[in-house]
C-alpha cells in the first residue's frame, strides 16, 4: 500500500494506491473516488455493540472497505477543510478525538475507550477512540496539523478543542485556565496538560471556536 497527500495543510486529499488483494477501511462519507478495480462494502466493523460505542465516541456506526481486485487508486478526503497525516502503527496504540480517524489498514482495531471525567470536561465526550495494532493510520483536521514532541519539555499544555490525536504513552490531567475569571473569559476554559514521553498532534483550528463564532450570526427564525 502507497499513498500520497496532496494540498496540504489547507486542503489535503489522500490517495492511496492499493496493490492486487489489499485494502483499506475508511470512515463514512470520507470517499471521494476510486478505480473501478476497487470494490467498497459497507459494514458495522467489529460487530453491532462495538459500532454503537465507535458511534458514541463520534465516528459513523458503519465504516466502508475498499479492497483491490486489482491494482487501484482510492481518494479520501474529511469534512472540514485541513490536513491529514499519516502514522504507521507498530503493535502500539494511539488516543484519536472525535471526528479526526479518517482511514487505516482494516487490521487495525479502531475502539472506543472510557475516559472518565477528564475526557468529559475536555470536551471530547465520554469516549476516546483508540486506534492499536500495525499498520497506516491516517488522520485528519481543521486546520493545519504540527507533532509536538512532548519528551523534550517539562510538561505541555493544549486547549482541547485543538488535539488530533496523543500516544498512549502519555499521560494527561484536564484542567481549566487559571482561576474561574480566565475560565469564563479567557476564551481558553479547559486545557490538557501533558506529560511523558511520547508525541502530541495539535489541530490550527478548533470546531468549537467556529461554531462559537458562526451561531450568534445565524438569523433566528421568530414564531
């Protein structure tokens, strides 16, 4: 399997070329276009109650599988506009938020894992996809992606809106912006303060700050 991103960091397109037999699993909706040696079928990976809980950690219930009868292209493209990145899995696991897992080797197991209180204040809901295995990952954003090398500083701290992905070997506390005044006014509110060894991807842009800009700017509608 080969693949190249184009457009990057605004724009970003994956195309990924699969040789005879190979396949690759993706999230719904992320397909923009494939050779017509590529078969796709749609399915609930893992089962019905893994899907549920894929589907409450903000992923589609239901994935799509392009497999190859022949040697072929597969383009995949996110909702918003940003970059993707890719990550080869080696028996490891990686910690992806919500709406950032765009496509993986079908290897993969891509599950969802109880965060507790600190995921739930840190804005990604009570679950946080876990991709583990070996493999490609690639993931997706708003905005441009940057790796952060969390092993060559003392501690490091990210808003939450703006967190693609973490590796497991980190460990992480959630906490708000200073006293309750930063918190309410700050325009920060909950960070997440990382340390360990490992890497941290962080999103340019944040869904949250775009939907707090753009909703008091749509009409409503009177009775």
């Amino acid at each position: 399997m080969e693949h190249e991103i184009s457009y990057s960091p605004s724009f970003s397109l994956l195309t990924v070329t699969l040789d005879q037999d190979e396949s690759i699993r993706a999230e719904s909706g992320a397909m923009v276009s494939h050779d017509t040696t590529i078969d796709m079928e749609t399915n609930a990976t893992g089962g019905f109650l893994k899907s549920l809980a894929r589907s409450l950690g903000g992923e589609s219930f239901f994935q799509n599988t392009f497999h190859a009868r022949a040697p072929g292209e597969v383009q995949l493209a996110s909702v918003l506009p940003g970059d993707i990145v890719h990550r080869e899995l080696d028996d490891e696991a990686l910690y992806v938020q919500s709406t950032s897992y765009i496509a993986g080797d079908p290897a993969l197991d891509i599950d969802t894992e109880f965060g507790g209180a600190k995921s739930f204040l840190g804005g990604e809901g009570l679950f946080l996809l876990k991709a583990a295995g070996s493999g490609p990952l690639f993931m997706s954003s708003y905005g441009a992606i940057q790796a952060v090398d969390v092993s060559d500083r003392d501690d490091f701290v990210v808003d939450t809106g703006h967190i693609v992905a973490f590796e497991e070997s980190l460990n992480f506390t959630v906490r708000r912006v200073g006293g309750l005044k930063s918190t309410l006014v700050s325009g920060e509110g909950i960070v997440c303060r990382f340390s360990g060894d490992g890497t941290v991807w962080l999103q340019s842009r944040s869904q949250g700050a775009l939907l707090a800009w753009l909703i008091p700017k749509i009409p409503q509608r009177s009775n």
